[in-house]
C-alpha cells in the first residue's frame, strides 16, 4: 500500500492553522517569526525564548535565549554563550540562521518528574473511516543539560501516568490529565482537515507547565515512530504500529 499521509515541515504555517481556533490558541505559546522587532518583543514579554527552525526537526538547531542580570544568554546543545546587548544577540541569530528562516516562541516552565523536566509527544492518527483517534501518549525527559527533549537527542521515553505520579499528581488528576491530551490531539487533528486534505497521522509535543496547564509546542506531521519500540511493554507502540498499517505508514 502506498504511504498515505499529508506532511507540513513549516511549523510557522501549521502555528497559524492553530492560532484560528479558539479552543486551540489559548494551548499555543507565543510564536512569531524571527526579525529584529520580534526578538525584542519576545525579550521584553518573557524571561526565556526559544529560536527554532521553521523547517526543522528532530530538535535539532534549537536555541535556549535567557535574560541575564546583564544581556543574554544562548544554549545550543549543552554549549552556553554570553551575548552583552540584544544587537549581538540579533547578529549572532541572524549569522546563525543564515538563509533560513526561524521561529521564536515563549519559553514554559516545564513540569519536573523527580526534578527532572519533561514533555508529552500525543500520537493521533485517522481510521479508514476518516475519525481521529488519539492512539498514544508518552513522555519525553531531555538529556541532562540538553536545551531539546527529544529522542534524537538522547532524550528518553517514559510512561505518562508514572511521569505525572512523579510530578505529585493524584491517581484521578492523572486520568483526567491523559482524557485532556487525548481530546487535545483530536481536535488538532480535525482543525488540520480544514485546511489541506490527507492528513492521517500526526504527533503533538505539548508542554505541562508547573501551574498543570498544556502548552502546544509544535505538530510534527510525520512523527517518529521506532523510539516508541523502547517502552517497555511495547503496547503503545503495537498500537501505532496497526494504525499505521491502514494508511500505508508500515506494512
């Protein structure tokens, strides 16, 4: 069977689909694209932005900007550089990106398993009967001193019930947690039907924030899929897998 599934990389294009729907904007952090004013903006308004590729993946050639008691500061990977004045922040961005364009988003005070921070990736993916399904959810603990989560980072994945118990949440807040990022993920996936056809699969990287809110950092429209084989159990990962199956993903 042939691959059928539409896929976006413009994470600027797909921010907007977003932006459009009520109950989805207020899930959305700050994101505009990266000049001059913006980055000024953005550094007024919040302690911590993130400098993201708009075409990239994987997490890969993301950097951390911090306001410091004195200018800024830029992590790449685990490697922290100073930059006195928001004008050398601007040029050492702007040399950085090069020809391509990047994204700037409202840094979120993650929740902390144990001390350690995580994210939540929710799976969806559409039946032959065209209905979305949120099919499956885990979450993501970076690498120690990494600014990306993800797996192609040396982030590790985990189950999102023991993360959020680790977290201090209750056996029933959890329940109700895990309900949201589903109805979450659904309605992500029915408000991308109303702008491109043949989506069947997509993969949301939300934030928690430690006041227990869901932020969506970005939809991945061709999400990764073998990391998943890596949970013990590999339930999750079976059921993405027969999922997967009727839309060509695997055979």
């Amino acid at each position: 069977m042939k691959y059928a599934s539409m896929s976006i990389k413009n994470k600027w294009q797909k921010t907007k689909w977003l932006l459009k729907h009520r109950r989805l904007r207020r899930h959305i952090p700050r994101t505009v694209p990266f000049n001059r004013k913006n980055l000024q903006m953005m550094l007024s308004a919040y302690p911590t932005v993130y400098f993201k590729p708009t075409g990239g993946t994987g997490g890969f050639g993301i950097i951390r900007i911090k306001r410091m008691a004195r200018g800024y500061q830029t992590k790449l990977n685990t490697v922290k550089s100073p930059s006195p004045t928001q004008v050398h922040l601007y040029k050492k961005l702007s040399r950085f990106s090069g020809r391509e364009s990047y994204l700037l988003q409202q840094g979120i005070q993650l929740a902390k398993t144990k001390g350690k921070p995580f994210d939540i990736r929710v799976i969806v993916q559409k039946t032959n009967e065209g209905k979305w399904i949120s099919t499956a959810i885990c979450t993501k603990i970076g690498k120690p001193d990494m600014v990306a989560t993800n797996y192609h980072q040396g982030g590790r994945l985990g189950y999102l019930s023991n993360m959020l118990a680790g977290a201090g949440y209750e056996h029933d807040l959890i329940l109700r947690k895990e309900a949201a990022l589903k109805r979450l993920g659904v309605a992500v996936g029915k408000s991308f039907d109303l702008y491109r056809r043949g989506f069947r699969e997509l993969g949301l990287d939300v934030a928690l924030d430690t006041e227990g809110k869901l932020w969506i950092l970005e939809v991945n429209t061709r999400p990764a899929i073998y990391p998943w084989k890596h949970l013990k159990g590999k339930m999750l990962y079976r059921r993405i897998m027969s999922a997967a199956r009727q839309y060509g993903r695997v055979t």
